[in-house]
C-alpha cells in the first residue's frame, strides 16, 4: 500500500487564491446582476505585444518546414535568446553575464520552487514576511521547514524577516544565519524596493556568511527610479553568493505562454568549492525539457526595438492604473505604499481591522476584490494588497466605489 510524501501532508489548509476564488464565487451567487471588480490577482489583462504575436507566427510557421523545424530545444534553451539576454539586460547595464550562466525556462515560479533542490536537506532558510508564497511552500515540501504553528502561521526551521512601516517594508539583516536567504525586488506583495547600497549590504553579508541569495526579479521592468538595482549583479560581488531569476510574464505578458530565465554564475561555489552551475545544469536537463521554440523566439521579439516599444507601452499603462490607486486611496485618507517601483500597491486597513475582514468589507461594500496581506504570512497582517493589472475604466471605477466606503 502506497503512503504519500509527509512533507506533502505538512502544507497547511486552503491555498489563498482559492479561498478568495470561493469568497466572491459565493457573493456573486448570492447577488446576481453585481458588477464585482478584481483588482486581486496578479495576472496581466493586456493581449501580447504585436510584434511578438508576429514574431509567434513565423515560428509556427517555421515548425511546418523540414529545414526549420525544431525539436527538442538545447538544453539551457536557445542561444538567440540567451545571447540576447546577456546583451540587453546585462551587458547594457555594465553587468557580466555569460549567455552559458543564462538557463532559459518556463517562468519564474517554477524555477524559484525547483532551486531548493540542490541545496543540502539542513540548509535553514530566510524569507521576507510577507512574502511570495511559493518560496516557503517549496521548502515545506523538501521537508526543510520544521513545525508549523498554526496559531502564529509560522514554521520553526525558516528566519522569517519581517516587512512592515517602521523598517519601510524591507528587510533588516537576520539575527540567526540562513544559508539560503529570497529575496524579491520589486517586491510581491508590497510593492517596494530596495535602494543598490541596501541590496549591495546583501551581497556583502552572504558572501561573508557563505549563504546564497536568491533574489527574484520578476518585476524588474517596473523599476522608474534611477537608483533602484536591475540585476543584483549590479552589485559587487553578487557573482559569488547570488542567483537571479527573471520571468517573461510581468513585462512582456507572458503569463499564458510561459517563459522565464535563471541566471547562476559559475563562480558560485559552495563551502567545499563545489560550483552549483554545473549542478543545476544536470538538473534542468533530468528534469525539463525546455521552453517551446515558438515562445523561445516570442521571447527575444520582447528585445526588438518594436518590441521594447509596444512593452514599455503596457507597462507604462499599469503603472498609470497604479498612480490612480495611490492617488485615489492616499486622498481618501487610506495609508499606501509601493505602486511606484511595481504594479503592487500596499494598503494598511483602516481602523486597525484585519485583512480578511477588510477583504469582506471591501468585496460587499463595495464589490471590489483584492488580496489580504495576512495570506502573504503573519507580518502581512493588517494590509491589504491591490494590483495594477486591471482596465483602467475597471481600475478608476473601483477606487471610485473605494473612495465612497
Ligand atoms: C508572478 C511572479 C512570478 C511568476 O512568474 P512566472 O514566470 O509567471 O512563473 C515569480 N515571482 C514573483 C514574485 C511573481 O510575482
């Protein structure tokens, strides 16, 4: 008789956006005809770019040829892309990448989950809290995070780094020491970002703890302030402690079509000199099998200079729903951060209520949907997390009927 991983039967209870999915499943049954906005989940609503949707047809179209049909894509993925991706968002930023340190994937999360395993069982890990859940979860499931405490929220074995006002949502350097420390700038769920010399403290700490960082950059595109960091590599140092990792899904769309890439240096070695480079190479060829030609190809039309355009258009068009959330919840007297660096904007309850009573408030009151910050972990508890992604008719109408609460 078969048993099941017991790592596996750690995970607590309900996933959040299931439990939001049933809430307003529920509302909506219970008062047909209501106009419910999301303004909760953080997928992109506008369609691909064209020069990427053109790009995509001449790839299928050269999967009908013999002489350009692809099969299995190179296992690090192509080296069009990843040569691109060396020039264009390292190179040009000073930074030295090599296209080979480059390992083209199916996006972000998966790559941020799988990367745990090449680390030893007893490595302890650091998160910021609040934080992108799938960080934890994929140590949970490796069996690496001890206890859960279910009245806390907090698992024994993780250095949780709390986020909050007073330390202007980012992390302080850790008390106890991690091995392995997540970081996310522009953040997700707050929306905020760290400054190069913050970051560069980072760096010098693990390189002096031998811990590794893994800083995901997801959001990186949405970077407008001129001192804020692209690429941890920006900082000195990061080649021996850090690994990055960049998704095709926020910038350019890609959420539905999967494409992302993660950069590890081979100069990052563990204690015993052991480079992971080479680790994570076997690994991504046992158990991936690429990213398809066709959205390989999509993905440096991103890079073209129509490309480029029509992307920063998109992003430009968010970050503008971002500036009505801020403006319209700040004059209506709310407390918001973030929205400035990322499509994320950080609201603090009113009254000291609690994010799921707030998120109650908000979907009857009215009929708008974000997300409690408290299902990011404990320290998110008393915020509440509004997104970008929405229309901009969608995103005025509900900071509209947010403003009249
Ligand atoms: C959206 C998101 C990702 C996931 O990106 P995919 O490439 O779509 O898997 C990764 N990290 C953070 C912080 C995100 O918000």
């Amino acid at each position: 008789m078969f048993t099941l991983n017991d790592n596996y039967l750690k995970l607590p209870g309900s996933y959040l956006f299931s439990t939001i999915g049933r809430k307003v499943r529920e509302y909506r049954e219970a008062n047909p005809g209501t106009e419910v906005i999301s303004l909760g989940i953080g997928d992109v609503t506008q369609p691909l770019a064209p020069a990427i949707i053109k790009r995509l047809h001449e790839a299928v179209d050269e999967m009908a040829k013999p002489e350009t049909f692809k099969g299995y894509a190179p296992d690090l993925g192509y080296e069009f892309l990843r040569n691109t991706i060396a020039d264009q968002d390292y190179k040009a930023r000073g930074v030295e990448i090599a296209p080979d340190e480059i390992f083209v994937s199916d996006g972000a999360k998966s790559d941020s989950a799988n990367i745990q395993e090449i680390f030893s069982q007893n490595s302890r890990i650091a998160v910021c809290d609040p934080v992108y859940p799938v960080y934890v979860d994929s140590n949970v499931m490796a069996g690496r995070t001890g206890t859960y405490d279910a009245a806390t929220g907090l698992w024994s074995d993780v250095i949780y780094m709390p986020c909050r006002e007073e330390n202007g949502f980012a992390p302080e350097l850790p008390k106890e020491t991690p091995d392995i420390i997540y970081l996310c700038f522009p953040n997700n769920p707050t929306g905020a970002t760290i400054k190069k010399e913050e970051l560069q403290k980072w760096v010098d700490y693990a390189n002096q703890k031998g811990a590794v960082i893994i800083y995901d950059a997801a959001y990186e595109a949405y970077i407008s302030e001129d001192d804020v960091p692209h690429t941890i590599y920006e900082c000195e140092g990061a080649r021996t402690c850090a690994i990055e990792i960049r998704s095709f899904s926020k910038n350019a769309g890609f959420t539905g079509t999967r494409l992302g890439f993660t950069v590890v240096p081979k100069d990052l070695k563990d204690v015993n000199g052991v480079a992971l480079h080479g680790l994570w190479a076997r690994r991504h060829g046992t158990k991936f099998n690429g990213a398809p030609y066709i959205i390989q190809a999509a993905g440096e039309a991103v890079y073209s200079p129509e490309g480029k355009a029509q992307t920063r258009e998109q992003i430009a068009y968010y970050m503008n729903n971002a500036k009505v959330i801020l403006d319209g919840l700040a004059n209506a007297g709310y407390q918001v951060s973030g929205g400035v660096n990322a499509p994320y904007i950080w609201l603090k309850t009113p009254d000291g209520m609690s994010s799921w009573d707030f998120f109650d408030h908000l979907l009857q009151q009215a009929n708008v949907v974000g997300t409690p910050g408290a299902g990011f972990g404990p320290s998110g508890e008393g915020y509440f997390r509004l997104t970008a992604f929405g229309t901009y008719e969608n995103t005025v109408k509900a900071v509209e009927r947010i403003k009249k609460l």
